[in-house]
C-alpha cells in the first residue's frame, strides 16, 4: 500500500487532540503520561517512518518531521517518545539491521507491542561518546555486555534498546560496535528518574540502566562489529531532525497561546494584543517559527535525497551538516518563543498551569541532547572553515 501523507497527518492531528487532556492532567499531577503509546497505537503511529514491509507506514522524511512537528505542540515531552522510539530506536535496526534483525523487532514496534529506546549517554560520557566504557566481549554463538547508560529516553519503559560497548579490554582505544539490546534479559537493570530529579518533562520517561553479563544472540549486532561509532553518528541525524522538528511544533503553539491570550487579556484599557511592546514579542514568535519551518523542511528534504542514493557521500554530508544547523537554529528559536510568550502571558506565564511556562521548562533540554549547542556550533564552524580546521580530530 502506498504512503498516505493525508492519512497520516489526519491521524496525527486525531491523536493530538486525543493525548492533549491527558497530557494536562498528567503534567500537573508530575507524573509518566501512560497514554502516550495506546493512543498512538489506537492512531497507528508508531511505526510512521518504519516500511510497510515491517508494519510501518512509510512516511518519508518531510512527512514524517512534520507530523512530529504537530505532536511538539503538545509538549516535548511527548515528542521525545516518538524520539526515543522511531528517529534514534527503529531507525538504526531498519538501517543497519539484518533481515532477520528488522523482522525480530520492527513489526512489534509498530503494533506498539515493543517500545524502542538509545543508549549512548554513559554518566561519563556525553558530548564525546569515544569516553563510554561500556563493553563486550564474544561468548559462544554469542556477546556479553557490560556497562552503564544514563539519561535514556524511554529507558524505563523499552522492550529493547539500542547499546554500545567497546570490545572488552579496548576501551578508548578499540573501535565502538552496536547492539539490540533486551531489557527483560537476566542482569538487564533499569532505573527510571524521579519526577522531581528533572528540571522539565515529568510526564516523560528518562532512565539510566545497567548491564551486568547482559548476553545478546550473535543476530542482534547492528551492522558489523566496529560499525558503532559509525551507526551512532548516522542516527544522530535522524534523532537532530526529529528534535529540531519538535521544536517548531512548541513554537507554533506558543504563538497560538500568545495570540489568543493577548487578544483576550486587557490591561491599560486595552486588549494588550494592541500594545507596541507585546507585538514585538508576538513578531519575534513568528519569526522564530518561519525560519525554523525553513529549515527544518530543507534539512528533511536533503534526507531523503541522501536516502534515496544512500552510496552519495556528498548527500550524506549535506544532510549531516543540515540537520545540525536545524536543530541548533530550532532548539534555541523555541526557547526563545517560549520565554518571549512566558513574558506576553505574564504572572501566568509564570505558572505550569499554563502551556507557555511547561514549554519553557521543557524544551530546555531540546538545546543538551541529540547534540549540544557547543558541539553542533563547532561542526557548524568547521563547514565553513574546512575540515581540516575542526576544534576536535
């Protein structure tokens, strides 16, 4: 069956309005939002950018981004779900998985009876993975894990999760493989964040797990051994865009919210809509919002050109370098909207009853993971200054 953009962005927006009461009600009372995945599983969307072969829908980039665009308007949180489980979890498996690998995971994932996680962050290693300490080492017809990951998205609550690891007495200094990995397997070990430990994002789930003699089938490697730092950088790419994407969706809704309030509150015998100052910031929300739609459309676009010649390394690198100034541009443009509709709403906006303070607190992290600031600025500077000027070699 041919991929319905239509359909998708229909069922997108059904989902929407659906998830939205329960994301309220679960943001003020600071706890996991546990309809997040039957509601996308009611609306078929978890599977939206996995083929049709494997339960997916099929979207392309372009459609698939900007159905994630729609679902940051109800919060990064529930963004980074979609996140966690399709950009940086099903990607990889479909990309660089085996036949039998895709086949052991995608369908469920799509049916929602997997949900899919990425773990990279070690507490020691953040910015620069090559300082992970997580390892491997061959037994049998198969591998053993051993290590810790931190600050995982969806970490609690995954089915399996994609893990790296050194070969065992290599670390530093051997070259990174990849692996699925299953959190029910004897030594697996999660621990899911309290609430109040994070800053924003209560309704989401971040978790740190531990691997102690974790064995993984030989079948469960991604690509080939020594592929890991490779398979990561690529599915950072997909984890940038669909944060990047997100991020516009909270500008949208917090020049939605500005709008409204402003033309609804009145203050000095007028609705403050009318005031010079108040325009200004409501001017700055849109164009934060137009240049970060912008880019974030050119950088989908550039994807799936890449895709679809996938041995172009000059696409490749095009769609790298796009996708790093999206989710720079955008993750900063979003703070910005947020404060900006914070300060339209006032005292209010100084309140998690109302949606600009959540998208404030929230979306702050959006500029931390997937690639700080710092880091993608310096990839960003070595574009232009030439590679062989780049801060880190």
């Amino acid at each position: 069956m041919a991929f319905d953009p239509v359909k998708l962005a229909e069922d997108t927006e059904a989902f929407c309005q659906a998830v939205r009461p329960a994301e309220e009600l679960a943001y003020a009372e600071r706890k996991f939002n546990d309809q997040v995945v039957p509601l996308a599983k009611k609306y078929n969307l978890l599977g939206m950018n996995v083929h049709p072969e494997y339960g997916g829908r099929g979207a392309d980039a372009v459609n698939y981004f900007k159905a994630l665009a729609r679902i940051g308007r109800e919060g990064t949180t529930v963004r980074t779900f979609f996140s966690g489980h399709l950009s940086i979890g099903a990607y990889p498996i479909q990309t660089w998985g085996s036949e039998r690998l895709k086949q052991k995971y995608l369908p469920a994932a799509s049916r929602g009876d997997k949900v899919l996680a990425f773990g990279l962050t070690e507490p020691d290693a953040g910015s620069n993975p090559r300082e992970m300490t997580t390892t491997y080492t061959k037994k049998g017809d198969g591998y053993v894990l051993n290590g810790v990951k931190y600050l995982i998205s969806n970490g609690g609550i995954a089915h399996a999760v994609i893990a790296f690891g050194y070969p065992e007495g290599q670390v530093g200094t051997g070259r990174i493989s990849a692996f699925v990995v299953d959190t029910d397997a004897k030594g697996f070990e999660a621990e899911s964040f309290a609430v109040n430990a994070k800053m924003g994002m209560p309704t989401s789930n971040t978790a740190m797990f531990e691997m102690h003699d974790v064995a993984v089938p030989a079948e469960n490697l991604l690509g080939t051994e020594g592929d890991g730092f490779r398979i990561a950088l690529g599915t950072l790419v997909s984890g940038r865009l669909s944060v990047a994407a997100g991020c516009l969706g909270v500008i949208e809704d917090c020049l939605a919210e500005a709008i409204e309030y402003s033309k609804m509150r009145k203050q000095h015998g007028k609705e403050i809509a009318r005031h010079q100052l108040v325009q200004d910031h409501i001017a700055h929300i849109e164009m934060d919002r137009v240049a970060s739609e912008s880019m974030v459309l050119r950088a989908a676009e550039m994807k799936d050109r890449s895709a679809a010649a996938p041995g172009d390394k000059e696409l490749l690198r095009q769609a790298d370098l796009l996708a790093a100034q999206a989710k720079f541009f955008a993750t900063n443009a979003a703070w910005d909207a947020a404060d900006r509709a914070v300060q339209v709403f006032g005292g209010r906006g100084w309140s998690t009853l109302y949606r600009p303070g959540r998208h404030l607190t929230d979306v702050r992290v959006c500029r931390i993971y997937e690639g700080t600031d710092e880091i993608l600025k310096l990839k960003i500077a070595a574009s232009v200054l030439g590679k062989e000027w780049e801060a880190f070699k």
